[in-house]
C-alpha cells in the first residue's frame, strides 16, 4: 500500500491572495519544495475547496490555468502530484465534495491503493484537520495562509491535529520524524 499526503493548495503550497486564480498572482510558498523532496516516500495529492467559482469570482479554467501553473513549477523540480481534486461549489450549496467531507481521499484511496493510517493531511482550516481526522489519517495545521486567523476555531470545535507547524518545511521535518512505518 502508499501513503499519501493530502494537501491544501491556496495558504499551503502558495500564498493565499485571496481566491487566488490570476497567474501573475503565483507566489509559492516557502519551503514547498525543500519540503516536498524531504516527503518523497509519499504520494502528493491537492484537495482543494475552490468556493471562488461558485462565488462567480472565476470560472473553472481559471482554476485548472493557475492549478497548472504551479504543478509545472512542482514537475520542474521533479515533484509529481498524482491527482488534484477540487470542490467548485458555494459553501451554502449541499454538495457531497467540500472539505470536511472525506469524498476526494475515498476516490484517492480506491485509485491508488493508499493506507491512510500511515497517510497525512496538511492544511491551513480546521476544515482541512478535520477532514483528515475524518478519513483516519494524521493531520497537520499550517499556521500560514489563514491558519493564524482560524487557529481559535481548532479549540472552540474541538478539533485535535498531530502537529501544529509554522510552515511547510516544518511541517515536513514533522512528518519524517514522526513515520510509522517506512
């Protein structure tokens, strides 16, 4: 079986802008990719909620434009992301996709035999732990992107990740030490 991690875009592996969806807006994040060639006994997946193209504040190709845009930068420095999934839909819309819901790493896990007790979720929302929690994986808070501004929510919610890490390299070195199994 793999093990995967499953990650946060927008506030994880680039700056949150604010609905970041414009090329010309791309700023990776730091310690990405020293982070992700630390994890490379893993798989890389993207579960993203992308409630922008529900809002109507861009449209689906701008996402997969810009969601290229930064897997060319990751495949440029020989880190492969197997699968990018996204959830398009207004957070007031029932949909079955939007994080905390566990539907993308279900789809993952059939598709690439993953075993998600040795697997990770690194995310900036108590939405991104709890979808892990919720899956049976361990998960990680990034205090980048909005994590600072939602980090009350994780105790008001009572949501509990593995590890709180300032930034991604951190995060990584985390997960590393912390392998159960190799």
């Amino acid at each position: 079986m793999n093990k995967a991690i499953f990650l946060d875009r927008d506030g994880v592996l680039n700056k949150d802008t604010g609905y970041p969806h414009k090329i010309e807006d791309f700023i990776l994040s730091d310690g990405v990719v020293s982070g992700l060639k630390k994890l490379k006994d893993f798989k890389f997946f993207i579960i993203s909620n992308q409630s922008g193209i529900g809002r109507g504040y861009y449209t689906e190709e701008d996402f997969h434009n810009f969601n290229n845009h930064l897997l060319d930068i990751l495949n440029k420095n020989n880190i492969k992301i197997e699968r990018t999934y996204f959830c398009p839909h207004h957070p007031n819309e029932v949909c079955d996709c939007r994080k905390p819901n566990t539907k993308f790493i279900k789809e993952a896990t059939k598709e690439f035999n993953i075993d998600l007790t040795n697997s990770w979720v690194i995310g900036d929302h108590p939405h991104d732990v709890e979808m892990g929690i919720n899956a049976g994986c361990k998960a990680i808070y990034l205090l980048t992107g909005h994590g600072k501004k939602h980090f009350d929510e994780l105790k008001k919610e009572n949501i509990k990740p593995n590890f709180t890490a300032e930034n991604f390299l951190q995060a990584a070195e985390f997960i590393i030490h912390n392998k159960t199994n190799n």
